[in-house]
C-alpha cells in the first residue's frame, strides 16, 4: 500500500494524506534500503534512461534537514542551490514530525511499525506519556531501567546486516544518545560540531567510503528545526539560517566535485505558525478534560487521547461546539485502517500509542494541555498536522 485509501472522515482544511510509497520519504527509506543491500541506487519514482551516462558512484550520501519543508524552500530558496537540485516534492509520514519521520529514516519502519506516533507517546510501561527521544517522561525525569532503550525502541535499524557499509554523521550533542546510539547501530557514528564541522565529517566519510568499497552516509542537522520552534517559520532567523544552511551545501558540492558520490537532501516536516491566539489551552476546558483517561500526547497539531468509557458522544460535543473551525475529531483506530500510520507489521503497544481519538487541528491552531512537573514550552512554529506547509518535504538531488 502506498497511499491512504478509503477515508471515512473528515479532515482539516487542504489536508495532504501521507504516502507511503515513491511519493514519500518511506519510499526514499525504502530505495536507501535497496541501495544497502546491493541494489543500483535510483532515485524513487524516476527512470533510468542511459545506464552508461547515469551509472552512480559507490557512495550514497542523504542528508536530513530538520524541518525544511518544501513550501519554504518554494518561498524562500530563489537562487539557492538547494532549490536548484530540487527534483520534486514528496510526503512526510503521520504525524509530520521529529519523532515519527526521522525513526522512519534510521530504520525504514513506518510509525506503525516502530510505535513512535509523535514526540509523546502512551507507555504505561515506562509511567504513562514519555518523550522517547529524550526519554523523558512528561512530568518529568528520565526513562530509566534495565534495558530500557531496548525495550522502548524494539526493532532493528537501517544499518545492520547490510551489504554496504554505513557512516552516520550526527551533532556532537546527541551523536551517543540513548536514542541515537540504538538507532546507529551498525553504521560508524561521526560527531560534528556546526555546519562547517558537518560539511568536512561528510566529505571526509565520502571521500574514505569511496577508497573502501562505497557505502552510505547518513547525516542529520536540527538548527534549522529549533529556530523555527523559537521564532516562527518565516522568521528572519529561520531565513539566515538557511542561507548558513544553502552554503554549506554548495561547499559539500564543491568538496566532492568529480567523485560521482551521490548527495540526497530532504527533510523530516514542514512548519506552520500558531499565534498566541491560536493556542488552545485544553486546561481550561476541565470538563473536556475529566473525559479523558489521561494527559494528551502525540503532538500539538494532532493530538492523541484517551477517552473513558461511554463519553464519545459527549466529547463530540465538545469539539464541534468549542472546536469548530478549529480541530477535527477523529477515531484513532479508522486512522490507522485508513493507512495514515503507513504499512507493516504493527507494534505492539500500537493501539496504546495512537489512543481512542486524534484532535487533527485547522491550519494555524494547536491544543496544549499541562501535567503536574512540566515545563511549559512555547513554539511559534509548528508540525505534526496535515497541512501542506507540514506534509510537503523537498527530494533534492546531486551526482558530483
């Protein structure tokens, strides 16, 4: 299955389905997979018309801009050399964010597989709703336990047992993480420090795998991401740092000029902006909130719960009365029937992780709720929905 079939209900305004197949960044996943394990790499949904003048060099280089969607690279990217080997657009996973997309990336799993549904999830195993990347829980604190990273992240990585050898090149501050490292392994983890750091950590790995017998670089860089978080999407440090961003890439280019090495670039999500005034403070409904069997988890553009028992009709209520304009209500399990969580063997705390309903939120709006603990977070820009601006991520492409 590749796309979202038979949907019963209703979505928010110009919502875009994910795909999961050549359309999509789990199609991209899937044909980085084929590479590793011996395959000619072709990039996904595109012919190879001359075998002799397209043959590609041994090394496949992807690197992962956290959050650069394809609507600002449209907006933003005139002249750049990004937008210049922009081959097309192409879907984020459900929900567009961090935790689901880049898991997807280091695993080629989708978010049914590997159970990461958003940057909170359900897990009564570790006390309720935890942040798996940090490993955090809510109300704060770390995960901890014998084997935990092992039992919160159960599933294999992209690296292991392939016939290609693997570099992954990751910033210093979270390059040896629980999470990084479980997700690493297999592949030989590079710690950089900033763009220029990344640039000769990529160069260097290319230029050994080339002297080697080839193999795959992934690379991930998050400034980008957490200015947007801070300023908004459109900000003028979101610009400038894509311009930091644009010359680091034409820097890589130039490095690698003449060694055939193949560079992918895309991303994880979008952004959107949610004003002050479009943030729904879910405390403040504290009959709403009695319906539910805890705190909200997932994300702040599409949030999941857990309704008790025999409260659905009365919720709804409250969404379309309270709501309108600004949420859509949806069962969790029609979504994932639907495909929204994409194809595979599901995990199996799959249906604590996605719970009864999901609050899929109008462009521009998020809903927020607080736990005894936390510490609140304000962010102008914004994914996780199902907004074009979310959903859309660039496949850039260069042979060098």
């Amino acid at each position: 299955m590749s796309a979202c079939r038979n949907i019963p209900f209703s979505l928010p305004r110009a919502a875009v389905v994910p795909d999961y197949g050549a359309n999509g960044l789990y199609g991209l996943v899937g044909a980085i997979r084929g590479y590793l394990d011996g395959q000619h790499w072709t990039v996904p949904g595109e012919e190879r018309t001359d075998r002799a003048q397209d043959e590609p060099g041994p090394v496949l280089v992807f690197l992962l801009i956290d959050g650069l969607g394809d609507a600002f690279l449209q907006r933003f990217g005139s002249g750049s050399t990004l937008l210049a080997h922009r081959r097309r657009r192409m879907t984020s996973v459900f929900p567009s964010t961090t935790a689901s997309a880049v898991t997807t990336t280091l695993t080629g799993l989708a978010p049914a597989r590997h159970g990461l549904t958003g940057w909170f999830i359900h897990d009564r195993r570790f006390g309720g709703v935890v942040a798996p990347l940090p490993m955090r829980k809510r109300s704060g604190g770390l995960i901890r336990g014998p084997m935990a990273p092992e039992r919160l992240f159960p599933y294999p990585s992209l690296f292991r047992n392939r016939r290609r050898k693997s570099i992954y090149v990751n910033p210093r501050s979270i390059a040896y993480s629980p999470y990084s490292a479980r997700h690493g392994r297999g592949a030989d983890i590079v710690a950089y420090r900033g763009l220029q750091g990344m640039v000769a950590a990529i160069a260097t790995a290319a230029r050994a795998l080339k002297r080697a017998a080839g193999g795959y670089i992934h690379a991930y860089y998050p400034v980008f991401d957490a200015l947007s978080h801070a300023h908004g999407c459109e900000s003028d440090e979101a610009v400038a740092q894509f311009r930091h961003i644009d010359a680091a890439f034409a820097a890589l280019l130039d490095q690698l000029a003449g060694t055939g090495v193949d560079v992918v670039v895309s991303a994880d999500h979008g952004f959107i902006d949610s004003p002050a005034e479009r943030v729904i403070r879910f405390e403040r409904f504290p009959d709403a909130a009695a319906m539910l069997a805890g705190p909200l988890f997932g994300e702040r553009r599409a949030a999941l719960c857990e309704l008790r028992r025999g409260v659905e009709d009365d919720f709804r209520s409250f969404v379309e009365a309270e709501l309108a304009g600004k949420a859509v209500l949806v069962r969790s399990p029609e979504l994932l029937r639907s495909g929204f969580f994409g194809p595979g063997p599901r995990h199996r705390q799959l249906r604590e992780r996605i719970g009864s309903h999901a609050l899929l939120m109008e462009p521009g709006w998020t809903i927020t709720d607080r736990v005894p603990g936390e510490r609140a977070h304000r962010m102008i820009g914004v994914h996780g929905g199902l907004s074009p601006q979310e959903m859309w991520v660039p496949l850039i492409h260069a042979r060098c």
